[in-house]
C-alpha cells in the first residue's frame, strides 16, 4: 500500500489551505462577475427559479421553494444566507433595477429584517428575463453542479450591463468592492458611443454616464472624485440628503427630507437627531418625527421659533448620515480574476461578454435553421413523390425498415427519413406544401441573416445596439440622483450649537477658568469663588455663552477659549486648570484675560515685557487657530528668558491713551501709546524704556487723561505711595525717564508694583509669608515725584510684598 503521508510545515500547510480559501470565497463568493454583475448565490438563485418557471408572466410562490431549490441543486450553504441574497435582489432601494419581485415583508430602510421565507413569496422581475434570455442557446459555459447531478451556468448571458446598473458590495480576502448603482439609460447610451466610437476618451463616455444613480436619490457632490473613479476605479464622493425647508404657524419653520443617502438606516438616523436633540449638541429643535408612508419617504423636523435652519442643516450634514462619504472601490472577476476597473474597461468587458454570447447564440440558431432546412426539403421532396414513398413505407415491416428503404431508394437522409416516418397523415394535404413552401423561404432568410451576423462585425453590433436600445425603452427610467460638481465645506455657526445663555466667567491669577450658571453664582457668597489661597480672579464677567474669551500669560502666550467650551461648574469649584488643555510651566501666570462678543471687533492688545519692550497687535491678527484646544498662541515673542510679560490691555484702534511704565530702579516714564506700532503676534515689539543694567520694568499702565489719573506704588520694604501722572509730564518712548522715589544712600526703595488707583480702589498685598493685607489708597495723600510715600507693613512681621490684587486685576511684578 503507498504511503500517501506527507511531511509539511505548520506555516506551508496553513498558507497553502488560506490560499485555495481565499481564492474560492474571491471567485465563488463575495465578488461579481463583470459580464453578468451577479456573485454566485445570485445567480444560481436567479437560474433556479427561471428553470423552476417561477417567471414574471407567472404567480407567486413561496421563498422557502426556491430558497430549497437553491439550496439543494446549487448552492450547499446555510438557507439563511441564500435568502438574504434573494431579499437584496428584491429591494427597490439598494438596487436600482430589483432583479425578484416580492410579495410580504421584505425588509425596510429602518433595517427591519424581512419576514420568514415560509411567509413570503417571490417570482423574478421582467428584467431579469432579459439577463436570463437565450441561456438555452448554448450562449454561455455550463459546468457541473456540486454534486454531478445537473449543471449550471458559469455566467448569464445578461442584455444589458447590470454590474454597473445595480452595483455590488463585497468583501472578501484581501478584496473588498464598492460599485455603486448608475442610471440604466446612461449606461446603455455610453455602451452605444463605444461600439460605435472603440477609442472613445473617459470624458467622451461620461457625457452619457453622468455619474451614480442611486435609487434612494439624493444629492452627489463632487465630479473630481467621480471622474478618478471611472478613471482608476478608486475615488470618492458625498452623498446628501434632499431636503427643503416649509414655513409653519407662529413663525417656525420646518426641515423636510424627502430622500436619503445610499444605504443609510432612516430608524437610525432619526434616532440620532433626537438623541442629539435632547443631549443639547444642537439648539433649536423641538421634535423630529419620521412621517414617510406608501407614498414616499419623509422625516421632519419641527423647529424652535427663529431658530437658525439653515445653520440646524448645515450642523446636521456634519455630524449625521444625512450626508455621507461614499467611496468607490470598483473590484470585479474578470479573466478569473479580481480586477480594480474603470467605467471603460467594465464597458469594454461587458460589450466583449455580449458579442461572445450573440455569436453563441447565432451559431445555435444557424445550426437550428439548417437542421430544419434540411427536414423542410426532404418534406418538399416527399410531396412531389408522395404516392411512392407512401407505397415503400407500406410495404416495410416496420418502422426502421420503412427509413432504411427511403434511404436506399430516393436518397432521403436519415434525419429527413426519420422526419417522414414520423408526420402525421393530416399533414399531407394539399395547403401543406405551401405551408412548406413558405418555411422553406422564411428559414434561407433566417440562415443568410445568421451567416451575415457570423460573418460581419457591423451585422452582429447592429442586433446588440437594437435589443440595447429595446432595454432602454422598455426598463429606462429618469436619473434620481442630482449631481453637483463642488463638494461643499461645511462650516458650523456656532448658534446651532450652543443655547444662547447668561452665565459668569473667571479667569484666575494661578490658572483656573470656568463658567457657572447665573443661578449658582447668585446661590452663594460670590467670593466663595473655589480659589486656592492667594490665588485671585483676573476676570470675572457675566458672558454669553457664544462670546469669546482671550487669556495672556506672563510668558507671553495666549489661549483662546469660546465660552461655552469653558468647564460647567457650580461657582463654589475652582474648575479647569490651564495645564490639563494647554502646556504651561509651573511659573507662569494669567495677567489678563479678555471678553468678547464677537472675533471681529475692531482693536488692539496692548503688551509690555520686563525687559523693556511694547507693541500692539490686532485682534484680527490673533484669531483662533485650528489646535487651539491643545496650544496656545505666541502673543509677545520674549527676546530674554527671564523677561516676563506684565501687563495686557485692548485698546481701541485709533486710541489717544498714554503709557506709563515704572522700573524696579524707581524710574518711571509716560509717552503716547501712537508712539507704539502695530504689529504681528509673533514679534517682541519696540523700546518702551532704556534700562540701566539690572533694572526691569515692573509694570505699566494706560491712562485716557494723566492729569486725573494716579498710581499706587508699593516698594519692598513696604512703603506706599500715590501720585498723580501729570507728575512725569509725558515724554517719548524709549528714554530712562525720571525718578519716581528719592533715592536713599542706605537701604534704598526698590518698586515690587504699580497699578491705577482711584477712591474707589481697595488693594489686597499678597506677601513673601504668604499674608494679606488690605489697603485703601483713598487713606493716603498724594505725593511727588521725590517722596518715598508711607509704611504699610511690616515686612519683618508679615514678608515683603509680592503682588498686588486691585479689584479683581492683577498688575504683577517682574519676576527676575
């Protein structure tokens, strides 16, 4: 006995068995032929029930019979997967042309499943008989069946180009296909310019096949992304929703769909809406109800009174399957192998499929008619003799003798002895011979007609362009789907998305920033603020929640924040730290902070550095950018590391305000801030002052009008002092300036900080120790620019001070 053991390994046996798998389910399975356009389970199941008789001109009958059928001549799978095959092809609205009408419930756009097949019943549609006609004319290849019991066919002899008129979607192993479904008239009037022009161009053919046609309509945006895919059969596209917008009672409106992208669940859909309704990520829907009947598709949605449709729409579009990417993947068997084609190539393979099979089919009926032909002369001949052959016939013992003696003695062939042996008496009347005749002539007709189509090109086109345009005409409907050249960029407003609603915003000193409710800032004491101990707002507003917030740090960056992005909590909790969005050191603080109703606000910020720089840069030139949520923005370029920014204000564009600015040396310096230009974020600025060495400036402020306005000035041993500005007189930009304290031998005052104070000023001093003191600046008399002001503190006791909180502004030192 041989030994039939062979020793393989592990990886050789398993890539040799997953190769023979992966090339049944590609070529069996989950891919369409191009010729037919039908993966194998459609077909067999589209052979069977034509062979069955279960026809269009015929009654219904039930699933489960074709579905055993099927099942047990063809296709030896699970019944479940050949039924779901059959519920497709029966589908008004995933196929374009349905191949199997159904009767029952056969599933729906909600996703329902289709009724047990022992509940339906199914016949093939008219159309398919015209995939299925002549498959008895030896027009295509018929291989055995599973079993060796009966045969099937290979392909169809398909009249028309159903790959492309009904699409296909599959996925198999290393192959996946995407084809989407394409009006029946274009693709047959594209079919007729190639036959008659073979060198047609891609755009020559797509003035016929504008693009898909998808049964659920719909709107098809962007012809570059069809153009590649007819081109390599690879590209993409957005399909839309229809939708119209319909004015109600009390100034609402309504947003109506009347038809859906390709394939898209409508339960689902409506469902999401509704979820995002009511999770409040879109603002001014009331309700959304699904209203479609047997009359057609319809989901409305019921809108808020003055609600923005269009921004609703638009919101919609971006964030649900009312628009959808539809990628083409054109992949098909062709040659035995799964090929990437565009719109020409499966033309080309179609049309190749289609003269094959007209050939076939010319031949078969050419060998029929010359089959008949010959019976027909014989019949003619036997008239002309009909008494003698009567007489030879009569005078055989039976009937193999009576053929054989025809044979021998008129010289009629064995087909045409067996013909004669075989006729009825009834036939050998007079009329018959006529009848005879005129079959005679009828059937040189046919075979010249059939020697014509064999022998000329042009002839055999000419019948594949007539029954092409009989299709057209019969089966031909309107395109469903509209087609726009540009993909539109959606871009949300952000009223859709967010309740116009008071709330209170802060920003504080060590990073912070939040948004409460007006209703929980108003429930509790507003200084049970959450904030860590000697840690101060810097912004404290009542906001919109469409406005915008702009933060500066004291390293020179800026954070943008639209105010309903800020963390929602209670007033009492501290909120977001600036570090768990956006990296920021441990050193670095928030020094101003910035409302706004709207980014297109005419102005200038305004910022000043340690080191002795100023510049103003528009607000326009610091608009959000796309990783705003991760990164801040540069708003002053620092040329020393150990330089800080100190200070931030906006300013109107054409502003007549002065700058003063105070060193840590005592000097202090006003000049116009028109000296100061305006400038890009990313630049460090001008010279607001000349430091002398180990000097920095400490702080600046604006003034409107430097006679009224004064300053508070605090100095490390605790000292304050308040003077007017009219005091430094106004000088230009870029000087040392003059000295704003006397300067002592011993010991000398040295400012720690700076701000604007009026009567109605309180300052909280935050020391070294961690202690607070208030201070109000009314208590104080004015002073020159000679005097070192009045003792405050006690900085042995308490620290010496490090910033001064002055109504919820922070104005810092520099920290060098």
């Amino acid at each position: 006995m041989a030994n039939h053991i062979q020793e393989m390994a592990l990886e050789d046996v398993m890539g040799e068995r997953f190769g023979r798998y992966s090339k049944y389910i590609i070529q069996e399975r989950a891919l369409p032929d191009v010729r037919d356009g039908l993966k194998p389970v459609q077909r067999r199941i589209l052979f069977a029930m034509n062979q069955d008789g279960n026809t269009f001109d015929k009654g219904f009958r039930k699933s489960a019979k074709s579905v055993g059928n099927v099942m047990g001549n063809f296709h030896p799978h699970g019944d479940s997967s050949i039924y779901e095959a059959m519920v497709r092809l029966s589908q008004d609205w995933k196929l374009e042309e349905p191949l199997i009408e159904m009767h029952g419930n056969n599933g729906s756009m909600d996703g329902d499943p289709p009724a047990a097949m022992r509940y339906t019943e199914a016949r093939l549609a008219k159309i398919s008989g015209e995939l299925l006609k002549d498959i008895d004319k030896d027009t295509v290849d018929m291989v055995l069946n599973f079993d060796d019991t009966t045969e099937e066919p290979t392909v169809l002899p398909a009249a028309f180009p159903n790959l492309l008129v009904n699409g296909a979607t599959g996925i198999s192993a290393g192959y996946a296909t995407d084809i989407p479904p394409h009006n029946l008239r274009e693709v047959i009037n594209a079919l007729l310019k190639l036959m008659k022009q073979p060198d047609a161009s891609l755009s020559d053919l797509m003035q016929f096949v504008q693009g898909p046609d998808f049964p659920t309509g719909g709107i098809i945006q962007g012809l570059a992304g069809i153009r590649q895919a007819y081109e390599t059969g690879r590209g993409k596209i957005v399909v839309r929703a229809r939708t119209h917008t319909e004015d109600m009672r009390g100034g609402k409106q309504q947003i109506v769909i009347t038809e859906l992208p390709y394939e898209v669940n409508k339960a689902q859909l409506v469902k999401k809406i509704d979820e995002l309704r009511l999770a409040k990520k879109v603002d001014g829907i009331a309700e959304i109800r699904d209203e479609s009947d047997r009359f057609g598709l319809s989901v409305v949605i019921e809108l808020k009174k003055e609600a923005n449709a269009d921004g609703i729409l638009t919101y919609l579009f971006k964030n649900t399957d009312l628009q959808i990417n539809y990628n083409f993947n054109m992949v098909a068997i062709a040659d035995m192998k799964p090929k990437q084609l565009g719109l020409k190539p499966m033309l080309e393979a179609y049309l190749k499929h289609r003269r094959n099979v007209i050939t076939r089919r010319t031949e078969y009926d050419l060998k029929k008619a010359e089959a008949r032909q010959h019976i027909v002369e014989g019949l003619i001949k036997m008239i002309s003799i009909l008494d003698q052959v009567i007489k030879v016939i009569r005078g055989s013992e039976n009937k193999a003798d009576a053929k054989q003696n025809l044979v021998k003695q008129f010289d009629f062939s064995i087909e045409q002895a067996e013909a004669i042996v075989s006729l009825q008496l009834y036939r050998l009347t007079n009329t018959d011979i006529t009848a005879l005749e005129a079959e005679a002539a009828e059937l040189a007709k046919n075979i010249a007609h059939y020697h014509d189509i064999l022998t000329h090109e042009a002839t055999r086109d000419a019948v594949i362009e007539s029954e092409l345009v009989t299709i057209a005409k019969t089966y031909g409907k309107d395109r469903r789907s509209t087609i726009q050249a540009e993909i539109e960029q959606l871009e949300v407003d952000t009223t859709v998305t967010v309740a116009d609603e008071q709330v209170m915003v802060m920003v504080s000193r060590d990073g912070y920033m939040k948004r409460s409710s007006l209703r929980s800032y108003q429930a509790v004491d507003p200084a049970d603020n959450g904030l860590k101990t000697n840690d101060f707002p810097v912004f404290q507003q009542e906001m919109s929640t469409l406005a915008h917030l702009y933060m500066f740090t004291s390293a020179g960056n800026v954070i943008y924040r639209p105010v309903h992005e800020l963390e929602d909590t209670r007033w009492k909790d501290a909120g977001e730290h600036l570090s768990q969005a956006v990296g920021i050191n441990s050193e670095e603080t928030v020094i101003a902070a910035f409302g706004f109703d709207a980014l297109t606000e005419p102005g200038n910020f305004v910022l000043g550095s340690s080191d002795g720089y100023i510049k103003q840069t528009a607000l326009a030139d610091l608009q959000p950018q796309r990783g705003y949520k991760n990164r801040a923005m540069v708003g002053m370029k620092l040329k020393d590391d150990s330089a800080v920014v100190t200070n931030a204000y906006f300013v109107a564009p054409d502003s007549q305000q002065t700058v003063t600015a105070v060193t840590y040396q005592a000097y202090g310096q006003q000049f116009p801030l028109s000296e100061v230009s305006v400038i890009g974020a990313r630049a460090t600025g001008v010279k607001s002052m000349a430091l002398k060495a180990g000097d920095h400036v400490v702080s600046y402020v604006l003034a409107d009008d430097p006679e009224k306005t004064e300053i508070g000035i605090l100095t490390q041993r605790g000292a304050f002092k308040k003077m007017k500005l009219q005091e430094l007189g106004i000088g230009a930009r870029a000087r040392r300036g003059l000295m704003v304290l006397r300067e002592l031998k011993r010991d000398p005052h040295r400012i720690v900080a700076m701000t604007l104070v009026d009567d109605n000023t309180q300052l909280t001093i935050v020391t070294a120790k961690d202690k607070q003191v208030t201070l109000n600046p009314s208590d104080y008399p004015d002073g020159d620019r000679y005097s070192n002001g009045s003792f405050v503190l006690d900085t042995d006791t308490v620290g010496e001070p490090k910033f001064v909180h002055r109504d919820q502004i922070l104005e810092l030192p520099a920290e060098n």
